[in-house]
C-alpha cells in the first residue's frame, strides 16, 4: 500500500486549481442511465470513485469513454441492471443506481452498500420512498431487489431527515416516473441543485430547485437526451485547500471555484482570524498568525459540512485556545482524533462533542487514515508538525482528493508517495 511522507514546516505559495466535485459527479454519472443517447460530461475530478462508477457502467452494458477530465457515455446499450456486490462494497455511492435503474428498466438488483468508517449508512429512506413511488422492494442475499413492471407512479414524498443521496436517488426516479411526485424536505446542497439542473435541462419540467420542496412532472417512462454537463467545482477540496493555507500561516490563491458554495468555511476561517480576496472564480486566503479557537456545528447545506470537519479540528488543533466540534450527521466521524492526538494534538471526546485544546506544536508520527476526509486532516497537519510524517492507507484519499500531492507540491509543500516495503 501506498503512504505519503510529509516533512513538516514548509509554507505554502503560489495558486492551486480546483477540480470537479466528486458528489456531484457521481449522481450524475448515475442519471446518464436515464438516457438511451451519448452525453458527454465535462470537469470530472480524476479520482478514484469517479473511475469506480464508470466502470459499473460498463458492467452493465453501457459505453464509456473516459479520459482524465471528460467522459462520453451512451447507455443505450445497458442489458443488465444487476449492481454487484464486488463493485458497491467499493464505493457505497453506487446505490445512486437504484432510483435511475428502476426507473428506466422497471427492476434491478442493487446490493447493499454496507456502512464504512463513519457510519452504517442505511438507505431505509430511500427504499420507503421508492415503495411510495409503487416500486416493491426485497432484500435478499444481501441485494435491494425492486420492481415496477409498469414503471413507478409520481407520489409525494416525505423524507423524515434530510438526505442527499435519498434526494438524488428519488429526483433521477421521478424524472421518468408516470405523473407528477413531490419530494418535502429535499436536500439543498449544490450538487443536488446540479443533478435537477441536468435533468431540467433535458426537458422534465422540475419545480422548486434549490429549496426543500421539488414538483416533478416524470415523462412516463421516456428517456430522456442530456446536453453537456461541467461538474461543479468541489466545494470540499476547495475548503481543504483553505485549510492548508490557515494551518501553515501561508497566502495562497485558489483557482476555478463557487466561493458562494464554501461561505460557512469561509464565515468559520474569518472568526478564527483569517482574511480572504474574492473574485468571480478564485479566492485568496491571508492567513493570522495566530489562530483563534471556533466552535462548529455539522449540519445541512447551507450549514456548517460534516465534509469540511476533520479538516476544520487539524486547523483548530493548533489554535490559541479551546474549540467546541459537534458532528450531528454521523455517528463515527471522529476517526481522525486519535490519530491526530498522536500528532501531539489534544482532543477530547464526549459522544458527539469534541474539545480541542489548542497546543503550541504538533510532532511527526506515523499516522494512519480511515477514511477520506480524516486522511485529509492528517495530511494538513503533517504539514506543520515538526519533523516527517507518514500517511498511511492513503487509498482513502485517492477515492476523493484529485493529485492532492500533486497539487501541494506545486505549492511548496516538502510531500511524496512512496510504496509500504513488503
Ligand atoms: C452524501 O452522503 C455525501 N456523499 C457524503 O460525503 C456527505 O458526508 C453526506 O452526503 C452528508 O452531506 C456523496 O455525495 C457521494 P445522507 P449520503 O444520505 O448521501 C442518514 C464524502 O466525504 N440516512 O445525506 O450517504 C445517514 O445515516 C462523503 O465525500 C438515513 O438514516 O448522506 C446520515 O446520518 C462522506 N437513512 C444522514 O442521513 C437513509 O436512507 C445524512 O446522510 C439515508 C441517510
């Protein structure tokens, strides 16, 4: 297994470039299934993920052509609509093909996700919604079984708490569902607002994008013809790269991103001292020498992102003071404190509250990641901790971070790859 060795201390200069976001990609990847004609989509991050559910595509039948940044997908030529396991226990996103398989083929066999690091991550919501929508579902052998010989029917929809892969899964259901579905209490988050903005475009008429309520009118079953997509710019990357200029006091400039998609990380770095220059695509952070402690709160879009918390506790790690992190959406983000704690940090634990007592230094130790966004955090604090680093089970971040060495090399970080001896 790969591992990054970081020797700590540098400071960072210089612009990075933000790529494609990752959990918009793949909801959209998902939808081409709703369409029998090519598309083609445009800024796709080259990350692991991204190549995982392509490949399913193929498996199912479909025709891809990828290649770094785009990719042209016809599935007119799907004939299966079996999802197996060897692919889903990869990247749990997978099951963002339930909803377009049912609703294209009128049954598929998806296998279950299973949790991960953070959490069990049911889809209960979205079976219970599906079955509003006439679809019947069985759970066999470890594989959602779902039917709807004569298609599923528009219904209206409640989500009990909000979810975005239950949103995107029930919108890309709708789209081609008989008669009109209304989806109450709707995800928000961009790439939510993308996925409808795609399929809008296609010509399914879509009420209420961007708020908690959707009306969608589905074409009966009809495919439908996408114009080209370019993946939104990746909310969270972006907000890591921040990180990285806050945690090593150095000016850096971001480039390619929706600065209206990473305000409450903007808002949080600003009351712990930061500065910021705006322009239309870009966004320059002027670090504080000092940091002052923040106490966050995980929460929907537009609040606070559970995406953007372990980054955040590396950051407050080193603040003058102590900070107060509650994760409210999972029950096991807190991975990365014990790991982090080994870096010298000092956080405590109490459920799903966490205190972080700013300490003056952090020290090189051997880390280990355990899933994507904790690998991040201990990466940022890598690059402060006085000494060398190293980042093992890296694989985490290949899933969602696009040349992340790469791209901090290029700002001056002292970071590179190497092989695990055997
Ligand atoms: C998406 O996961 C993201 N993944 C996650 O990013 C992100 O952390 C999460 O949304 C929250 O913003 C992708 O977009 C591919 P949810 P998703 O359904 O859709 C519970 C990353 O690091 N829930 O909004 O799986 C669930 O357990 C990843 O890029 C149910 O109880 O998240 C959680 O507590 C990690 N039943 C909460 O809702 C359900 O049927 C939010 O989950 C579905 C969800």
């Amino acid at each position: 297994m790969d591992y990054l060795e970081i020797v700590g201390g540098q400071k960072l200069s210089g612009s990075v470039l933000i790529s494609g976001a990752k959990n918009a990609a793949l909801p959209i990847i998902a939808a081409t299934i709703l369409s029998d004609k090519k598309v083609t989509l445009t800024n796709l991050p080259n990350v692991v993920d991204i190549r995982t559910l392509l490949s399913l595509l193929t498996m199912l039948g479909g025709e891809v052509d990828h290649s770094e940044t785009i990719a042209h997908i016809n599935n007119g030529s799907i004939n299966s609509t079996k999802a197996v396991y060897e692919i889903v226990s990869q990247m749990r996103a997978s099951i963002l093909v339930l909803g377009p398989l049912l609703a294209r083929f009128g049954e598929c066999e998806v296998s279950l996700p299973g949790g991960c690091a953070i959490g069990q991550r049911p889809i209960d919501l979205h079976l219970r919604a599906l079955e509003a929508m006439g679809a019947h579902i069985e759970i066999k052998g470890g594989y959602v079984r779902a039917e709807a010989k004569d298609g599923l029917k528009g219904a209206k929809i409640i989500f009990d708490k909000i979810t975005v892969g239950g949103t995107e899964n029930i919108v890309m259901a709708a789209a081609l569902a008989h008669g009109q579905s209304t989806i109450i209490n709707a995800a928000i988050e961009p790439e939510v607002v993308q996925l409808c903005e795609m399929i809008r475009d296609a010509g399914v008429d879509i009420q209420g994008i961007g708020t908690n309520e959707l009306i969608i009118e589905g074409t009966c079953g009809k495919p439908l013809e996408f114009k080209t997509v370019e993946i939104i710019p990746d909310r969270i990357e972006a907000g890591t790269y921040l990180c990285a200029g806050a945690i090593t006091n150095s000016v850096i400039t971001l480039n390619k991103v929706n600065n209206n998609h990473i305000r409450t990380s903007i808002d949080k770095l600003e009351s712990m001292g930061c500065s910021f220059e705006l322009t239309d695509d870009s966004i320059t952070i002027l670090p504080s020498k000092t940091l002052k402690p923040v106490n966050l709160i995980t929460t929907e879009y537009p609040g606070f992102p559970t995406d953007m918390q372990a980054q955040f506790m590396a950051v407050a790690a080193l603040a003058e003071g102590e900070s107060v992190i509650e994760e409210r959406l999972f029950e096991n983000r807190f991975m990365h404190v014990s790991e982090l704690n080994r870096l010298g940090a000092d956080i405590w634990l109490k459920g799903s509250v966490s205190a972080v007592k700013g300490v003056e230094k952090l020290f090189a130790a051997d880390v280990m990641a355990t899933d994507l966004r904790a690998s991040s955090a201990l990466v940022l604090a890598a690059l402060v901790a006085e000494g060398t680093t190293n980042v093992r089970r890296i694989y985490h971040l290949d899933r969602g971070y696009d040349d992340l060495e790469g791209k901090l090399t290029k700002l001056g970080a002292n970071i590179c790859r190497k092989k695990e001896s055997k």
